[in-house]
C-alpha cells in the first residue's frame, strides 16, 4: 500500500487522521469524525469498507493538470457558499469562477477521452479565503472548502475514477496537491501542501505591507482572533532564545555555510515560526535567506 500522508481527503480515506478537533457546524466537510477528541493525536477518520491497493510500477503516462475552481462548474450553490461579499466573480482572475468536485465528476468522460491518465490537481482541498482561488492559503487543516464539496461528494469521485478504470483497464489517476490513495488500476493521490498557509499571521509593526528581511526577527501577531489555526500556535509568548537552533544552510553549490554568514544570526523569538519577515520565493536571494524568511516558513 502506499504510504497515506494525509488521511482525510477525498472523504476520510484512510484509518487515521490529521484533521483539528470536530466542528459540529462544518458536518459533512470535518477530516476529523473522533467528536470528543482534543489533541491532534487523537483525531480520526475512516472510509467503512474502501479497499486500498499498490500504487503502479511505473507512473509513466500522460497528466493533464488544472486547478479545479477554473475547471467546470458542476454545482452553483456552492459558488458564494462562506456567505461573503467576495467569493464568486467569473470577470476577476483573484476570486471564485466556481469549479467544483462536481464539475470534475461530469467532465470524466472527456478527460479520459483525450487519453489522458493522471490528473494533477493544484492547490490543497482545505478551507481558503472566499477569494483563495487557487486554494494555497489554507486557513484550517482540517476542513475541506465548501466551495468544492462535502466528504460524500469527494468519495462519489473516487468511485467515477475508479469505476472507469475498472471497466477500461486504463490507468486513471487523481493527483491533489499533496498523499496517496489507489485502488486496482485506478489511482487517486493526493499531496498535502503544508508550507502555503493563510493571511493568518502577520509581524508587529508591518500588518499591511511588506516586513523588511531582520535576521533578530519580528514579533508575530495574529490578526484576527476569531480565525486561527488551532493545532499549533505562531509565537509562545515573547521569549527571546540568544542562541537559535537553526539547521545547517548550505549555498547554491552545495557548499555549507560558513561562520560568516551564521555568526550574523544573533537572537531569535522561541517559535513555531521562522519570522525574519518577507521576500520573494524566487529571485536574488541566497538559499539560506529564503529558508528563515517567510516564503519557506518551516513548521
């Protein structure tokens, strides 16, 4: 069997779960079903009688990739379903055009038609901003978005990809941007992207702009707190550590960074976080730069 990263998508899956405590006002979209639990430990999800299977030898056949808010739109109610003033807007490239899982559903027959074998599909299926289109702003790990679908909806897709392999005998697979789920020559895989979070955080001082790189880091303040992520917090008070555990760095030539670069780091916060503050995830600077920046934020 393949190794099962994130448990709950595409309706609870697998046997465990890394999903936050239940949430009785989300029913349908919680990765979590353990209704007493209150540690991450203790979360959990399963799929009654769903079979797994090894994944294939070889993952040699032809992927069409998409991000499914742009894909079909298969059930409008869903389209403006947080409630907001700023979610569905088919003219603005940022918010919602309002694919769906159900979208996707009615589009199977297409997809395999053009020969195709694997699906990549971008961004993660958890709950976004109204306007995270591109769903890699994940506000909560452990509910799906609603504009998506519900857990009974992601499973009736696995069933349609599974059913057409079966009776094809194609390989048919499903990649969401992070774990892995397979089933005869069927294949649904799903990855967990955990580095891209939400607008959840921000530093003290630069809520609205852009926080200048600072090696001695900024305080973390959380800007609403009525939406948090629940399973691990940015900053444990403001302790200040004079000696930082970073890791080792080393530099575009594989070469490990030397004192004069790790002699500069001085103090730091006592932190989930690495909060040196923004740069670009690509451009001109150094690797270990990116890696205590927040582009790369290491949880």
């Amino acid at each position: 069997m393949a190794s099962l990263a994130w448990i709950a998508l595409l309706g609870l899956l697998t046997v465990g779960s890394n999903a936050l405590r239940y949430e009785p006002a989300f029913e349908g979209y919680n990765l979590n079903e353990n209704k007493t639990a209150t540690d991450p430990l203790d979360y959990y999800g399963e799929w009654s009688g769903h079979t797994y299977h090894p994944s294939p030898k070889n993952w040699r056949f032809p992927f069409y990739t998409l991000f499914l808010d742009k894909f079909v739109n298969g059930d409008p109610t869903n389209d403006n379903i947080n409630g907001t003033m700023f979610e569905q807007d088919v003219m603005q490239t940022q918010l919602r055009h309002g694919g769906d899982i159900q979208g996707l559903i009615d589009s199977l027959d297409y997809i395999e038609g053009m020969g195709v074998k694997g699906l990549y599909i971008a961004g993660s299926p958890f709950i976004n901003f109204p306007w995270g289109a591109d769903s890699y702003s994940p506000l909560d790990f452990t509910l799906l978005d609603q504009h998506y679908g519900d857990i009974v909806k992601y499973r009736e897709m696995v069933d349609e990809i599974h059913k057409r392999g079966s009776e094809s005998g194609s390989v048919f697979l499903l990649h969401w941007t992070n774990a892995d789920f397979c089933s005869l020559t069927v294949y649904v895989i799903a990855d967990t992207t955990m580095s891209t979070m939400g607008d959840l955080h921000g530093f003290e001082g630069h809520l609205n702009n852009t926080a200048p790189f600072l090696l001695s880091e900024y305080k973390v303040i959380i800007r609403n707190q009525q939406r948090q992520y629940h399973d691990f917090h940015p900053q444990t008070g403001d302790v200040r550590l004079d000696k930082c555990p970073y890791p080792v760095f080393w530099d575009e030539t594989g070469a490990i960074i030397g004192e004069g670069v790790t002699s500069t780091f001085g103090s730091c916060y006592d932190s989930e976080f690495n909060q040196a503050g923004d740069i670009e995830a690509f451009g001109v600077f150094p690797d270990w730069q990116r890696q205590v920046s927040l582009c790369l934020n290491i949880l």
